[in-house]
C-alpha cells in the first residue's frame, strides 16, 4: 500500500504504491497511514505520488485530512500529469503544496 522513509530532520517519505487510489481502497490507507503518524510521532511527511496513475476525490480527501492533522506539515511530491490536473482542478495546490520531486518537497521544510 505505501513505504515509509525516515529521512533527516524527523521528515518522512510515503511512497504510494498503488496505481490507482480509489474510493474503496481509501479507508484502508486513510487508517494505516493515521496509524503511522500517531506511532512514529510523524510533524512532517512528503507524500511521494510517482507511482500513482489515478485519484479519487476522496483520496484526495486523505491527503486534506493528514496536511489538517500535521498542521499543514504535508507535501505532495512527483505528481504525473493527470495526477496534478486533478489536484489542481480540486484546488488542493492551494491547500498543501505540490513539488515535482522528492527533493524539492524535503528542501521546502
């Protein structure tokens, strides 16, 4: 479902490896990755979105709900082109901040 990546500065990666995150897969992943945050005590996280092909609006909704619990410490990285379309046309980019790699996500912090 995801990888979790400690990296520096207590901020994690998520590396979403699903293709496609529907509505029927959205309370799964909306749990285990609350859970996640709540064990490991996570203040920062990029979601990495390489992998993902396709997303629901209510998967968009788990991305408005973590960047709403980490008190807007949620980025969203590496978005294909539909993918951003979505999050664009959603107005999520002026909710949490989109960046096209990893890289770039990690430094905003």
């Amino acid at each position: 479902m995801f990888q979790l990546i400690e990296q520096e500065n207590d901020i994690y990666v998520v590396k979403i490896e699903m293709s496609e995150v529907h509505t029927l897969d959205v309370p799964e992943l909306k749990e285990k990755l609350q859970q996640t945050i709540i064990s490991k005590g996570i203040k920062k996280m990029v979601i990495d979105l390489s992998n993902v092909k396709m997303i629901t609006s209510s998967g968009i909704g788990i991305f408005l709900n973590i960047n709403q619990s980490l008190k807007s410490g949620l980025r969203l990285a590496a978005p294909n082109q539909e993918v951003r379309k979505v999050l664009e046309l959603t107005k999520v980019t002026s909710v949490i901040k989109v960046f096209d790699t990893n890289e770039m996500a990690l430094q905003s912090f």
